[in-house]
C-alpha cells in the first residue's frame, strides 16, 4: 500500500544520545514535513522541504536537523536529546509545496529521559 | 501572534449531529483544512475550503467564513466510529499549516 513509512514506532531514549527516526514516501510527493504533537497543542512544524535537496526550519526547529538527498526519505536527527524532545512525531508529504492535502506517517512516539 | 481556536473536547449522542466550531487568526489567508485523528493514530484529511461556503461529502460537511474568520465542520448520523479529535488548521500567507489543538468527540451510545 503506498503511502510514508516511520520508524521506529517507539523509542525510549537517554537524555544526550543521538537519534534519527526515518521516514520514507513511495508517493512521489514533492514536499515532506516533520512535526511534532504535544498534549493541548496543535501540530508544530520542525522542519520541511519543498523538493529534494532543499529544507527550511519551521516554528520550533531548534536541536532538530533534516536532509533531503532524494525525493523518498527525509530522516529527522537529534543530535542530543533532551527530556522536552518527548513527543509523538509525525512525517508528512504533499504533492505541492504550497500546503496542500497532507498524507502523514503513522507516527514516532519518542521518550526521552 | 496566529491563534486557531477550538473546543477541546465535545460529547454527542449516536445518530445525532454535531457542529465542531474552528475561529482563527492568522496573517493572511490561504485556505482552512479539517483532518480527524483517532486516538493513537495519524491526522487523515477530511476537507478543505478556500472561498465562503458550505463544502459537503458525504455525512460530513465543512462551512468557511473568511469575513468572520470561522469554520465549522458539521457531522450527521454520528457513528461510534467517529469517535476521534477534529483538527482544524489554517494555510497564512506564507502557505504555512497552522493548527489548532484538536476537539475530542466523544461519541455516547
């Protein structure tokens, strides 16, 4: 079934290490999002990229970094993890980058202590 | 600041119908989405307005103000099934998604 792949689903984390959770789309879709979901907040923005080898920081990029080397996959690193990087994060990808339907992943529960 | 307001959380009666409001303010205007989020699972996409007007599919229907700066999603025959958060989220300027917390529907029997 085509569609974006996360992995891990779930990863419990030691405050300091380094991780990267991966996404992959077989959609052939231009843009790719990360976001990151919280408890009582909307979904926000870490970072995008509106076709390969481009990216853009979105409203709460800081200790997060992506790269964009073809148009399938869009891993998310943290290079040092801290307890507020807790959070379910969602891969997503559109066909356009002007925001247009978003097709998300299943999701990356990370806990991180 | 961008602000989207929405309730958060909502209870209705199987085979009811329920009105999930969204206001919002945001710099500039591009188009207003509604997705649902059943616990547990991805966002999946349920409707999109960008000019005044009811939108309808289905048991579903999405209504957009841009004067008013409100939307509301309208959902009929309520099912268990629908059971889930309803995430409204605006498009700026910058075509940027900007998105409310999510309204929990609890749906009784």
């Amino acid at each position: 079934i085509a569609g974006i792949t996360q992995a891990p689903t779930s990863q419990i984390l030691a405050a300091g290490r380094r991780m990267t959770l991966r996404c992959t789309q077989d959609m052939r879709h231009n843009a790719m999002y990360w976001y990151r979901q919280d408890l009582g907040l909307g979904l926000r923005l870490i970072h995008y990229s509106n076709t390969a080898g481009t990216t853009g920081k979105g409203e709460v990029p800081d200790g997060y970094s992506v790269s964009r080397a073809n148009t399938d996959d869009f891993p998310l690193t943290l290079a040092s993890a801290v307890p507020s990087q807790t959070s379910v994060y969602f891969c997503a990808s559109s066909d356009s980058g002007d925001g247009g339907e978003l097709f998300f992943g299943e999701g990356s529960r990370l806990t991180v202590l | 600041g961008q602000n989207i307001d929405q309730p958060t959380e909502m209870t209705a009666t199987e085979g009811a119908i329920v009105q999930i409001n969204c206001t919002y303010q945001t710099s500039g205007f591009n188009g207003l989405f509604w997705y649902q989020q059943h616990a547990g699972e991805a966002p999946t996409f349920l409707s999109y307005n960008v000019l005044d007007g009811l939108e309808e599919k289905g048991r579903f229907s999405s209504f957009l103000s841009r004067s008013k700066g409100y939307s509301y999603l309208l959902l009929k025959e309520l099912q268990m099934k629908d059971s889930a958060s309803y995430l409204c989220a605006v498009k700026d300027s910058n075509y940027q998604l900007i998105w409310g917390a999510g309204t929990k529907l609890i749906i009784k029997p």
